[in-house]
C-alpha cells in the first residue's frame, strides 16, 4: 500500500500555480459585509496573463460578489485588485481594462447585432471607420459576420450569447469576466458554446475569469479552478490536482461525485471511527469472483449512464456507488466489492491517500 500525505497535495498544489506578473489578475486581502454579513473572506487569488479561471462553488458562496467587485460594479471594503499591473480597486467599471458577459446577455432587442456590437465603442466616440472594421473583425472571430443585420430575437440563444461576448471582445480588454454565461442554453448547446469560449480565449490569449456552479462546465475549460464555500477559497489549483487530490470534505465532494462513509479505512474496509473516508465511484472494483482485498457485495440498483453503468453496492460496512463497464450484474446480484483507493478527512481536511 502506498500512501502519500496532505503536505505532498500542498505541494503539488502550489507546484500549479502561475507565479504574479505584470499581466493578468492579481487580488489581495479582499473582504465584502453585504446586509450585516461576511461575504467575502481575506480573498487572495492570482490569474496568470492568458489564463482561464473558473470561479466554482454552490449558490452563495460569494463567486458572483468576487467577479462584480472585479469588474468595478461593487467595491470592496478592504483589499486590493489589479488587472494587468495595475491597481484598478477605486476605478469604476468604465475605466477599468475589462469586460463582462452577463448572465442574461444584455443585449438591446430593437438594435441589430451590429449595433449590439459596437454600441460600447460609440459610448467612446471612435472613428466610424474603425468600429466598423474592429465589429466585423470580432463578428468574424465569433462566427457571426453573417447575422450582423439580425435583431438579437431573430437568432439562436447559442447565438446571442456569441453576441455578447463579441460585444466584451471588441473593446479589446486586458481582462474578459463572464458571469454564469452558459446557464440559459439547454445541456447540449451548453457544451457547444463553451467549447466556442474556450477556443476564442485561447486563440487571443485573453486573461479570463468565469463564474459557475456547474463543476463539468469548469473542469471541462477551465487552467485552474478556485473551489469558493461561504466567501472563501476552498482550494485553487488545476482540474486534475481538484479531482485526485481534494484538500477538504467539501471540495472532495463538490468536484466528481465521492462515496462519503464515517469511518476509517484500514486494509481494504471501513471501521468505525471520527474519520471520514472518501471513495470515488470508480476506485471501487466489483467482481462476481472473489479477488483479494474485497468484501462481499450485493447489488442494490443498476443506473445506467451512458457509456458506463453506476452501481450501488451494500458491503457489511458500506453502501458503496462503483462505475462500471462491459457485463452489467444484476440488481440483487451477489459479489464482491473491493476498494482500490480511499482518501481520509480529519475534520473536513485530507491527511492521506491510500492506494492499494
């Protein structure tokens, strides 16, 4: 059995991180009281220039308060942001080098895409020439030259949200900022359009922050994630490093899906005790055959799930979920059921992988 600690997971994870440069995000000691109450907690983060970061966490736990105090819609009661070297904190949003997708896009109804597009550029009062040639260059980039005569209510929502970001894009920010861009568009067309952000971001290299609670959305596109819980940061760091090495209970659970058991895991089964050990579904091995290390199992139910089938297993000393291809068993089908690797919290925090 190998077993690595939590001061290798530190580690690696400080191993990920993007050091501070003159470019990308730099935010320091941030605190927001919004109605009497702490929302935001002594927030520091860094996005490296051209990164992508996903803001991931569940509803109220301070991610969109972060982006909007980012963006210059809210300001912070202490701490500091800077945005490409520079110290933005006191700035309104017009005067700050970024821009930001809304939830709900945003976009004038009456106005064509065109319009759409260029009306941040007109509030500037640029040349005719210009807007006209850098709206068709970010159309063209975003692959709308086509509509730019529609009206927002004549396309697609998949469209509408290009539209949007086409808008952010034209003013050529240091800093995109997206908040929740996706959560309108059905599942399917949701995958489709976030592979289009992320392929843009990389093609310009734009420093980029997003907001979701969806953690396949930010683990699809995401460089590095920062998992927030009641105005903290649980842990930052890359979607890999989030899955297999979660620092706490709440991110363990949070990013994947993790079988939870109170009880500490010794040699392949569960004993009672304080700890508590985590299990993800696919570290659990079930077999008809007896194989070393396991513990008699029998199948309770049987989900499929596409490519795979997700089985819920009772053991003498847990209920375990185990993902599983090729023969499917039965429901009542008796096994056995062997852990291949557990994670153990002591008060919400990881001490150890064991790995068999």
């Amino acid at each position: 059995m190998r077993v690595s600690t939590s001061h290798d997971t530190v580690q690696r994870t400080e191993a990920a991180a993007v050091q501070p440069s003159a470019g990308g995000l730099q935010i320091s000691g941030l605190n927001k009281m919004l109605g009497g109450r702490s929302i935001i907690d002594d927030l520091n983060l860094t996005v490296g220039e051209g990164e992508l970061v996903s803001l991931l966490g569940p509803s109220g736990c301070g991610k969109t308060t972060t982006l909007r105090m980012i963006a210059g819609f809210l300001a912070p009661d202490s701490g500091t942001i800077r945005v490409a070297g520079r110290d933005v904190t006191h700035l309104g949003a017009e005067r700050r080098p970024s821009a930001m997708v809304f939830q709900n896009y945003a976009l004038w109804p009456h106005m064509t895409v065109f319009k759409n597009v260029a009306f941040p550029l007109k509030l500037r009062k640029l040349p005719k020439a210009e807007i006209t040639q850098r709206v068709e260059s970010v159309l063209d980039l975003v692959n709308l030259l086509h509509h730019r005569d529609s009206r927002p209510g004549q396309i697609s929502g998949g469209e509408q949200q290009r539209v949007a970001l086409a808008r952010a894009l034209v003013q050529e920010p240091d800093l995109l900022l997206l908040d929740e861009p996706l959560s309108n568009l059905d599942a399917k067309l949701r995958v489709k359009v976030r592979e289009d952000i992320r392929e843009i971001q990389q093609r310009l290299g734009i420093t980029t922050v997003i907001v979701t609670h969806d953690q396949d959305e930010a683990m699809s596109i995401s460089d590095r994630i920062a998992v927030m819980n009641a105005g903290k940061i649980e842990q930052y760091s890359t979607p890999e490093d989030l899955y297999e090495h979660p620092k706490t209970t709440f991110v363990a659970t949070f990013i994947g899906t993790m079988n939870r058991i109170e009880g500490n895991y010794r040699d392949g089964a569960i004993e009672p005790g304080d700890e508590i050990t985590g299990v993800r579904p696919e570290d659990v091995h079930f077999s008809v055959q007896r194989v070393a290390g396991a513990l008699p199992a029998t199948v309770e139910r049987v989900i499929p799930r596409g490519h795979f089938y997700e089985l819920y297993l009772k053991r003498q000393d847990a209920t375990l979920r185990a993902y599983v291809t090729g023969e499917i068993p039965a429901v009542g089908a008796e096994g056995f059921a062997r852990i291949d690797k557990a994670m153990t919290f002591v008060d919400g925090v990881l001490q150890q992988a064991a790995v068999r």
